[in-house]
C-alpha cells in the first residue's frame, strides 16, 4: 500500500508534461509580460482532515527530500518565462511540514532563479500556509531569510468539538502562538481561515469563533461555508447520515453575521468568503480572480498562462517519476479559448466587491459571442431589478442580498455567452 491514501485519485495517467504548453504560451507572451505570480503545492499533512479535497499525502517524511528537488527541478524549468514576481504563494497540503533545511534549499532556488525584487523591496506578496500545529520559530526566521511577508494560518475553528467533528487535529491555542511567532520572526502579515456551518455549530458558537479570531488582530480573514467535496470522508459520514448538515437558513445567518461583524471591525468583504483591512487584500488571490497569468509547480497545481490552463498530476509517483527537462507531468491542458476565458473572467470578477467593469467585459463578450453585450445587460437590468445587482462606477457589483446568491447571478451572466 502506498501512502497516497488522502483522496481517491482519478484514474486518469499522465500523457504528457507542461514542456510543449509552456513554450507555447512562452512564444505568444512579450518580452517582460511573463507571469508576475507563482504558486507552489508541497502535498505533505500530518493527517488528512475528513472535509479535505486538496491533494496531500499522510507525511511520513521518507519523500520530502525527493520531492524538494524534484520541485527545484521544476522551478528552474519554468523560471525564464516570469517576469519580477509579486506574488508567491505556497499551499498545500501543509508547507510548514517540509524541514526547515529543505524550505532553505527552496527558498535559494526561487532567489537564484526568479527576480523576487518586488517581494523583497517590500511591494511584492509572498503567502506560505501554516498549521498551527507545525510553526516553529526555527522555521519562520528560515522563511523571513528567503522572503516570507506573509502567512495563512490554518484555524477553521476555536471549538474542540467542531474540530473534532472535522477530524481536524490541532490545539486551538496554537493559533494565537503561531500569529505572535510569526510577529515576532518579522512576518508582517497575517490571515486566519475559518469555517462555519459546520454540523451541530450554533450562531453563538460561530459567534464566539469570529470573536476569537477577531482577537487575533490580523488583517485578513477567510471564512468559508463547510462544502462537502465528492471524494471525501466527510461526504462519506453524511452520506452514512452520521451527521445533519447545517440548515440553509442558518448558514445565511451565519454568512451575514460575518459580514456585519467584520465590517464593524474595518475588515471588509473584498470577495465572497474573504475580509481585510484596507489594502490588505491577499494579492495572489486577486491575481487569480482577476484573470491575470500564474506559474504553477508541484503536484496537482494548476496554472494560466497566455490563456493556457493546466494542471499537474496529482500523483506524487509520477511527478517524481516524469521529468521533461524539469517539467512535470500534466494530466489537463485546455489551450487558449475566449469564449471559456470569458465565463471564467464573469464568474470570478462578480464575486469581487470591485465587480465587472462593465464596458471592459461586454466589449470582451461581444468579440466572443456576438449579440452577448445585449443579452448581458437584459440579464444585469433583471438582476438590478430584483436587487441582488447594482452599477456603480460603470461596474456591476452584488448587493448583500447579491453575495448571498452569487454563484446564481454569475451563471445568469455567464447564459448571456451562450
Ligand atoms: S491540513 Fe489542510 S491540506 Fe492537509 S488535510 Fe487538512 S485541510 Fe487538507
């Protein structure tokens, strides 16, 4: 038995590597328009939380040497085509499980092979997620050296119960530990991630979680609704009836408490489940939302560029295994497609408090699909209408009312492509 036991993997085998795609974006990219942003998957977890479906493997600490030269390998590769980077992010899985002296082998390669000028100069955002259970001050001052500003810590709740019902394995005291660690290595910046509507949670229960992690003081918090993801143990117990799920109603209550409280706090909703101070908003993610390009490196990362999309093998054999000049093996490829772009760009865009532009994107969608501008303002003048919609500033932003039903306007809109 291997120990690739955190989700059922698809069946699907690598056919070829990122090497031909990336040349090609590569070609139809400008001298210094290279991707400004990076993310990289280490897949490590001490322990696979039942709602989990990120790709991670049970860390048995046999790999993780392989792994982080494999990683350099490919980091290498896909160096030339970036331009200054200014934003990094590391997920995972839990990056703060590799070993302090592989994260500084890590670290060097992204030095040598990547201007990380605006990062280092103090612009630039590089985010590395935590488990509160793994910061060591030992680790952190290795990710101050190689440029860390920034870390997302991993809380979900303050409740031992709830965690427990997540089968999340963690004190909830390491979290204020980790935040003032990190203070006090000189990481600046600091975001919590929590998560409501978990089984038998109560408002007052999430209650008394936004207020702890308000206590925090960090600038930035997420705070997403339990989603039960095919594949996972958490599904699997629902499915069993082991459990209720939360009550719609109470998950809206719990999603607009969250919302007024923050806000009352000068952490503002920026996107549907994310709340920062002014200026403070995850970069990386806004790079993501806004449909710029990414460099993607590790297992089952996804990446865009040059209106590539791709995705990298989940399987840690075969990322280890498949090395094309450094590239790795991708088990998805959709190559450049407006129309795709298009729905991609709506559905992402109408989650942002700064919303669509409106001009920008029915000029886009009228190239792609004509008669598009039309239908896209019948349907935008219908959402209006019933208030989940308004303009302002020649952009189409969500109401409150619009948050609560974001994924439904953006599909409307996204009809209006057909
Ligand atoms: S620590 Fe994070 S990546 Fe790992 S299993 Fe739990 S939720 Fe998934």
């Amino acid at each position: 038995m291997t120990n690739d036991i955190a989700i059922s993997l698809p069946e699907q085998r690598p056919r070829q590597t990122a090497r031909r795609l990336l040349a090609d974006a590569g070609e139809s990219l400008a001298p210094a328009q290279g991707p400004r942003s990076l993310y990289i998957h280490l897949p490590f977890c001490a322990h696979k939380c039942h709602y989990c479906d990120f790709y991670s493997i049970v860390d048995r600490q046999d790999r993780q040497l392989a792994f982080t030269q494999r990683l350099q390998r490919e980091l290498l590769a896909q160096a030339p085509l970036a331009a200054p980077l200014e934003s990094i992010f590391v997920g995972g899985g839990t990056p703060t499980l590799l070993a302090p002296a592989l994260w500084t082998d890590l670290l060097t390669t992204l030095d040598r092979a990547f201007d990380l000028s605006p990062i280092r100069s103090g612009q630039g955002e590089f985010s590395v997620e935590c488990n509160p259970e793994t910061a060591t001050p030992e680790l952190f001052d290795v990710l101050v050296a190689g440029g860390v500003n920034r870390i997302s810590i991993g809380a979900q709740s303050f409740n031992t119960n709830h965690l427990h019902t997540l089968e999340r394995r963690h004190d909830p005291a390491n979290v204020a530990r980790s935040v003032e660690l990190a203070r006090g290595a000189g990481i600046g910046r600091q975001s919590v991630d929590l998560i409501f509507a978990v089984p038998g949670q109560s408002l007052e229960e999430w209650t008394g979680d936004l207020e702890r992690a308000i206590g925090l003081g960090t600038e930035h918090l997420s705070c997403y609704a339990l989603t039960y993801e095919p594949n996972t143990a958490m599904t699997a117990r629902l499915e069993r009836d082991e459990f209720i799920r939360a009550d719609e109603d109470l998950e809206a209550d719990m999603y607009e408490l969250t919302v007024e409280r923050l806000r009352a706090q000068g952490l503002d909703r920026y996107e549907v489940s994310n709340y920062a101070r002014p200026g403070r908003e995850c970069a990386h993610n806004m790079a993501y939302w806004r449909q710029h390009d990414w460099l993607a490196a590790g297992p089952s990362a996804s990446g865009h560029v040059a209106g590539h999309r791709w995705k990298n093998t989940p399987r840690l054999d075969d990322y280890l295994s498949i090395d094309d000049e450094g590239f790795a093996p991708i088990i998805e490829h959709e190559p450049p497609d407006g129309r795709r772009a298009m729905r991609e760009r709506i559905m992402t865009g109408i989650r942002l408090r700064e919303g669509l532009e409106i001009d920008v994107v029915c000029a886009a969608a009228e190239r792609v699909a004509p008669g598009a501008r039309r239908r896209l303002e019948t349907s935008a003048a219908w959402h209006k209408e019933v208030g989940l919609l308004i303009e302002r500033d020649r952009r189409w932003v969500l109401t409150d009312a619009g948050f609560l039903m974001g994924d439904r306007v953006a599909s409307d809109l996204m009809d209006a492509l057909a």
